[in-house]
C-alpha cells in the first residue's frame, strides 16, 4: 500500500480566518448590482491578479466568493462588483460605508498576464461576467505598451442592467478600444444594438492568431459565444474563460466548485479553454 | 521484527496499559448490531472482533461538526478555534481505514495545507487488527490487505485463541514496555478470502472510467437512489464539507461551523441564483464513482476507494459500488472486444 | 432599531406548536427582548391593525380558515407556518383521502350542515409563504434558527436534504438495521433526526424532500422486509396532500 506524505505540521495553515477589511465606498450600479469598494488594514495591497476571487464573509450571515473587479493597477484598495441574489448579498447592500467585512484571498488562477502580452485582447462578457472582466480591461488599459489592441465585447439583458456605465462611456470614446455592445431587450431610450451577446462577434476584425479572448458569463452563454468564435476562426488555444460555480473553502478542501477533476477554485475560475473542453461538466 | 503472542483474554490487559500511557479510542458495541469508535473508559468495552464501524477514525481528525472560529457582533470580530493535537491511541484500526487516512493526509495537505486536520493528526498513534472480510468488504481489490501493517505501530493478527503482537515502530515498542508478552514463533495466519470483488485493477480501471461518463448505468443506479447522501457521509475518504454561521439567540453572536457534505446531495453544486450544476441522480452517481476510482486517481494512479464496503453496507437502496464499477468493466470489456 | 411586531395565529391544529413556543423555558425571555408581540390569542387578548412577522400554524379547512388567513397575509410583511398542519396540511390531511361528503357525517352527523368544511390545506395553497418552520410539533431548533434570522433581517435557509443527513453527522444505528421502517430517507432534515436518536423511526412530519424519489423509497422497503402499505399509511399520516395520487 503506499502512503501518502502528509504534510509537516509547520506548512499548515489556518486557511479559514478572514482579514477584516473596510467599505469605503458604496456605489450603486443598477438596480441589484453594487460596486463595492473595499479596504485592507493598513492599505495593504490584496496582491491579486487580474480574474481572481476573494471571499467576503459577514458574521452571522456567511462566506461567498466573488471575483475581483478592479485591475491589480489600482493600488491601496479594490473593488467588488456584487449582485444582489441571496441572503450575504443582501445583507452586504444594507451595510454602510465603514462597517467592516471579512475578506480572505485572493484566491484562485487568474488571467496568466504573461501569455497575453504582446497580444491583441478580446474580452467577451456576459451581464455580471463584466464583473471579472474589468480586472483585465483595466489592467490592459493601463498597461498600453504590453498588449496590443482591446475589443471589448459586452452583453446585458436590458440596457437598465448595464453595468460601470461611466467606464462604458470611456470605453467606447476610447479611439485605442474597439467597443461594442448589445442588450437583449431595449428600453425605448436605447439606441444601441439589440440582440444576444454572440450577434457581435461575426462583425468583429481580428487579428485571428495575435487576439487571446477571455469568455465570461451566465452558464448558457458559453456553448454560444464558443460556437460564433470558432466559427469567427479565432484558434481554440487563443480562448480562455472564466467559470463559476459554488464554493465554501476557495482551498481546493471543500469540494463544492469541482467540475470533473477540477477545483475552479484551484484551477480556475480562469481556464484555458484546450484544458477544458473534454470535460463534460465545464460548458 | 519481534512478534509476541496475546491470548484473547489479555486484550482488556493490553488496552488497560497502553491506556495508561495515552487515551485510547476503540471500537465499541452501538445499537443492535453496529460498532462505533469512542473514547475507553472500561478497557472491557473494547470489541476487537467487529465487520466495520459506521465512521472510520477520519471523525477524530476531520469531525463530523466542528467550530472553526466564534465571532462576535458587536465588535464584529472573531477567535479561531483552539485545535489540539490528537495524542491518543486509535486501537483496533482495519487497515483500509488507516488507508483511507493517509489519503486525506494526501488531499488535505496538498495545495493549502489545512492547519485543523493536520493539527489533529499530530500525536496519533494506531493500531491495527486483522479482520475476516464479510459480505461487503473489497479492500483487496484496491491492493489493502486485511494483515496490511504499513503505516501502523503496532499490529495485532487474529489467531484461533488469541493475536500476534508486533510493534512495528520505535513509538509501537514502548508503548508495549513493561507488558510481560510470550514470543510468537510460528508464522502468521492464511489470510480469509473476500466474497466481493473488483474485476481489474486501477491501472486498468483508468482506462474503463475514461470511457463511462456516459454508461448508463448512471441513470440506472439513480432510479434505485434516493439521493440521501449515506454513501458519502460514511466514506472514510469523502473530506468536502459546507459552512454555516450560527447565531445564538440574544443575537449577540455566534459560530462558524463547518460540517461533513456530500456531492450526492443536490443542493452541494446549487449557487445563489438557483443554478445547480449536477441536477440530477444520475449526474450525482457518477461524480461519487469517479471521486473514488478516476479523478484523483488519474492524478496519484491510487484507487481513492479503499474497499470498506461502507456505501453499499449502509445505502438502505442496496447500491453496490463493486457492481457499479464491474458493470463498467464489462462494458468497457464488451466494447473493446467488439470489432468496429 | 424597532422591534419588529409579532403576531401568532391558529387555524386548524392542536396548537401544540404554539404551546411549543411557550415551552422554550431557556429562551423565551431572550425571544420576547427582540419583539413586541402584538397578537396572540393563546396568550393575550387585544388584535393587532399590522405586524412585521405572522406566524401562522395549523392547516385551512373551513370557509373561515380561508377568510381569516387572506386577512393575515395582508397585514403581514412576513408570513412563517409553524408546524406540519401549517406547512403541508399536516396530519389534518388525512380527512383529504375520504369523500368530504363521508367526512362531514362521520364527525358531525346530523348536524353536519351547521359544520362547512373543506379538505385540509397547506397554508402555502392558499397565500404565500415566506418561511417554514417544519415538524410536529415544529421543530424547537428549527423556530430558533428562522426566529433569529428574521431579527437579524437575515433570510433563513430551508434544508434540501434528508433527516439520513443527520443520523449520519451523529453517527446513528441505521433505524432499518433496527429491522423498523423509517421514513427518514424521504424526509426534510432540520431535526436533527429527532426521532432516530431517541431510539424511534422518523415519522416523515417535516415534510417530503424535494423531488423525493419514492419508488426508490417502495424498493427499500420491499427490501427490508417491512410492510409497504403500512409505510404509505405512515407518509400519508403528515404528507397526504404531498402524496396525493403518487401510489397507483
């Protein structure tokens, strides 16, 4: 029988506790989404790459993972984009500026920054999958030397529920990002494109081997927007995406966000997509 | 190795003296006919001669509930938990559970090691006893003997009228000191035959669960199912659990607890959205199959099953996970012998 | 913060869940420093114009029941049923697998036509529910955990799983290695499995799981040895709408 070598008790950690953290600033986006701002004692840098996750816990109510919005370009604080679905979100929307919450992380694989330089960036977002997706459009709009251009591809149901709407306007005034976007259903206000996230993508000029895309959205989005980038030609080694799933522990321990061998947690939330389209249970 | 002779009347003396050394846990008579692990009080109580407990020794370092930290509202602050080295003598061990041990060493201490379990895992000392596999165990197919003394200090092989003593570590021997044993000097028992068995092993097992994601079986098993969560809850290698915070009554405060969970559960891949990522039985199956016998064994190319027998012993639907994975290998078999 | 206003109501049910609430000796103090209890007729007189939470137990089974409960669901800003009677019918439910015509005569004879009534129903088939608090009585943990969470403006969780969840935390001897039918497998958890640990079988009284896979269920029983009429008769005992038309 072989054993298996455990590991020494001076490597062990307390992998649990949080670091308490302030709200600094509340900014509301739409009508369930919120734009947090949070703070580390001391200032402290969280340290986290572009696509990663922390977990916020409240006393009381519980922990929940969720992506980090801002780009590791943003020093002294960082951002949460948070939507309002469940009891932690809920009670996180009623806190105020200066309460405290637990934050432990970053956890996580996130965007490997080092095969995206020198390349061109396609980012397809779905509603909330802007959350993640910002941490990389930022980190590449301030990093312009390192990459070449930045398509910005952005879906959301209606356009009430669009998100970071000041930074869309940037974006698409911005002559250096090819910005497009496109809403489900249109209030009568909306004089942009309607229609789902993949009408976007056949439109788009790229340059097929230089653009890594990184793909993030609601579950039934990813079979489709793979589909219309396959058939745009863009390389399946150049598509990355960002899968989420449930998860307590954000260690690889718990098991909840396993997809067939994988822990999103450890492996993901960001994958290479060549590493995960064998496996039934990802798309 | 020195190997002494204890006759069945002795246990109760050898419990009695190693329980002066270090508290002993053993198994116990619980209910009408189970057996459970718990801490000696009467060296009398011990039962040596047992099919299998319901919670392997797993619950001492991974318990079933347990308080990882104690927070406080007002101040919202929190303490950790105050974890404590084990340091105890876990008697009468099989050797699939210790098996199952060392593969939670494995997944607990990989990656992020996990300060509770290790912590906990400090000080133990096991020993092990032979056992006469019955109707459900298979811990041979998975390369377990129930003579495997690797990992143990010391081990005790069932005789007619009594046990082989050996101490197999420095720390087995002088626990023994001062306990006045006969040498043994004829060889060890044949060991009893299994009545379960896996077809192939591992190496080959790889190859067959590479090609049943989508067996039928699955859907098969689920119909008899009904999704309880027995057969994870009693794995001595199931480790995933669920947090949860409790706040007591004057709202003042509360803990933060983590508890044992099952993938066979539906609400274990649910998110705040209502998305669930493996809805149905027959999804949930597979996934509990292919923890055991594929994922982490692609990656260590060990079964991660150790042949306990505990799911198919307890699931009150009479699931067998030996039948499970043989009509896997029949199939598969059936295939690749199948020209094209 | 102002306590939030609590009123408790009894439909159809032997307010065993409510005397429940009054036997929390240890914490019915700490229970009433969160609250104004604003109506509650086991206990004061008076109504009350509006309240923050009602809980509600027993089942609905006259014209009035249906009445009084639309009544309650308007002034209420949260509606918990208390108990198996409020939650799925309950053991009141019983009376739904006879004619209501047999029913009638059977309990009031002639005077049946002074008695309107109607098959007992869930609380939740006639308004909506916010939350449950299961069992029969309700289970005490379970009140404490949705109590808390609603003082604490905290949306309480509903367990998906089976009560076999909790005999195994607790390491419990199989009630069916017992040689006894238990319904536990079936049955929503959040007891702590009550029953089991005290030597008893589950008597199903928290309600069905979701999606509960009972021809499975049949099979365990057919299984084991145990009489399968005898355990429907048991299901039907506190889940006869939830059951109803499922056994052939």
């Amino acid at each position: 029988m072989n054993q298996f070598q455990m590991a020494s008790p001076t490597e062990a950690r307390d992998l649990y506790s949080p670091v308490m953290a302030v709200i600094s600033k509340v900014e509301k986006m739409t009508e369930l989404e919120n734009l947090y701002t949070v703070v580390l004692p001391d200032g402290a840098e969280l340290g986290h790459k572009p696509g990663q996750f922390i977990e916020l816990s409240i006393f009381g109510v519980g922990e929940a993972p969720f992506s980090i919005s801002s780009s590791p370009t943003h020093r002294g604080e960082f951002e949460l984009g948070i939507r309002r679905v469940g009891m932690l979100t809920e009670v996180l929307n009623r806190m105020e500026v200066g309460q405290k919450v637990g934050i432990r992380g970053p956890f996580g694989n996130g965007i490997d920054i080092e095969q995206f330089k020198g390349r061109d960036v396609l980012i397809v977002a779905g509603g909330i999958g802007l959350v993640p997706m910002r941490s990389i459009i930022n980190y590449v709009i301030d990093n312009p030397d390192d990459f070449g251009k930045l398509h910005i591809v952005y879906g959301s149901r209606t356009d009430e529920d669009l998100l970071f709407t000041e930074e869309l306007a940037r974006w698409e005034a911005d002559p250096k990002i090819d910005y497009h976007v496109t809403v489900d259903r249109g209030s009568l206000d909306w004089k942009g494109k309607t229609g789902v996230i993949t009408t976007l993508i056949p439109g788009l000029e790229l340059d097929l081997e230089k653009t890594v895309c990184c793909v993030c959205g609601p579950p039934i989005m990813y079979r489709f927007a793979l589909l219309a980038l396959k058939s745009k030609g863009l390389p399946e080694r150049n598509i990355f995406m960002s899968l989420e799933r449930r998860m307590k522990c954000g260690v690889g321990k718990c098991g909840h966000c396993q997809i067939n061998s994988t822990y999103v947690c450890q492996d993901g939330p960001v994958y290479h997509y060549p590493d995960i389209k064998s496996l039934q249970e990802a798309l | 190795m020195v190997q002494f002779f204890l006759e069945s009347e002795r246990v109760t003396e050898l419990v009695t003296h190693l329980k002066g050394q270090k508290p002993v846990f053993a198994p116990h008579r619980k209910g009408r006919k189970s057996f459970a692990f718990e801490r000696v009080e009467d060296a009398a109580d011990v039962v040596l001669d047992y099919p299998r407990v319901m919670h392997s020794i797993r619950k001492f370092f991974l318990p079933p509930r347990e308080t990882l930290m104690t927070f406080d509202l007002a101040e919202n602050d929190f303490s950790t938990a105050d974890v404590q080295p084990s340091d105890a003598i876990f008697f009468g061990v099989h050797s699939y559970d210790l098996g199952a041990v060392h593969r939670l060493d494995y997944n607990l201490g990989k990656g992020h090691p996990e300060k509770n379990y290790i912590t906990r895992r400090q000080g133990a000392v096991f020993v092990g006893v032979s056992f006469e596999p019955d109707a459900y165990h298979f811990c041979g197919s998975v390369g377990i003997d129930p003579m495997d003394t690797s990992g143990f200090d010391i081990f005790l092989t069932k005789l007619l009228d009594g046990y082989i003593v050996e101490a197999l570590t420095e720390v087995g021997e002088q626990l023994l000191n001062g306990l006045d044993l006969p040498a043994h000097e004829a060889g060890k028992p044949a060991r009893g035959n299994f009545q379960q068995h896996i077809y192939l092993p591992q190496a080959k097992l790889n190859e067959v669960m590479a090609k049943s994601y989508d067996n039928p079986v699955w859907a098969e098993t689920a119909e008899k199912c009904v999704g309880c969560g027995t057969c994870n809850l009693v794995c001595p290698t199931c480790y995933c659990f669920n947090v949860e915070d409790t706040v007591n009554i004057q709202a003042t405060g509360g803990t933060r607890d983590r508890h044992w969970d099952g993938c066979m559960l539906r609400e274990f891949t649910g998110v705040a959205g209502g998305e669930v990522f493996r809805e149905h039985l027959a999804d949930r199956q597979r996934h509990r199959v292919f923890r055991k016998f594929k994922y982490i064994s692609d990656e260590t190319g060990q079964p991660w099953c150790v042949g306990c027998g505990r799911c198919t012993a307890y699931c009150t639907a009479g699931i067998s996970i030996v039948n499970i994975v043989n009509r896997l290998v029949g199939d598969y078999e059936k295939v690749a012998v199948t020209p094209i | 913060m102002a306590k939030p206003r609590v009123a408790i109501f009894d439909f159809t049910g032997c307010e065993g869940c409510e005397l429940n609430q009054l036997n929390f000796e240890d914490q019915l103090l700490d229970i009433l420093a969160h609250v104004d209890i604003v109506e509650w007729r086991e206990a004061m007189d008076g109504h009350a114009d509006e309240y923050d939470i009602a809980f509600v137990e027993g089942s609905l089974s006259t014209p009035d029941c249906i009445k009084r409960i639309h009544e309650v669901r308007r002034k209420a800003k949260v509606l918990v049923a208390l108990g198996a009677c409020a939650v799925q019918g309950g053991i009141n439910g019983v009376k739904n697998t006879h004619p209501i015509e047999e029913v009638r005569e059977e309990v009031y004879g002639e005077d049946k036509y002074l008695f309107p009534t109607l098959p007992a129903l869930a609380v939740s088939s006639v308004v909506k529910v916010d939350y449950n608090v299961r069992g029969c009585p309700m289970t005490q943990l379970e009140f404490l955990k949705v109590f808390t969470a609603l003082v604490l403006g905290k949306e309480p969780i509903e367990p998906e799983h089976s009560v076999c969840v909790e005999c195994k935390l607790k390491e419990n001897e199989c009630v069916y290695a017992r040689g006894m039918i238990c319904l536990g497998p079936v049955t929503r958890a959040g007891c702590d499995a009550h029953c089991p640990t005290v030597g008893q079988y589950c008597t199903g009284c928290r309600g069905l799981v979701p999606e509960p896979n009972l021809k499975a269920m049949e099979e365990i029983l057919v299984e084991h040895g145990l009489n399968v009429d005898e355990a429907w008769k048991r299901l039907q005992l506190f889940n006869a709408n939830e059951i109803e038309g499922v056994r052939s």
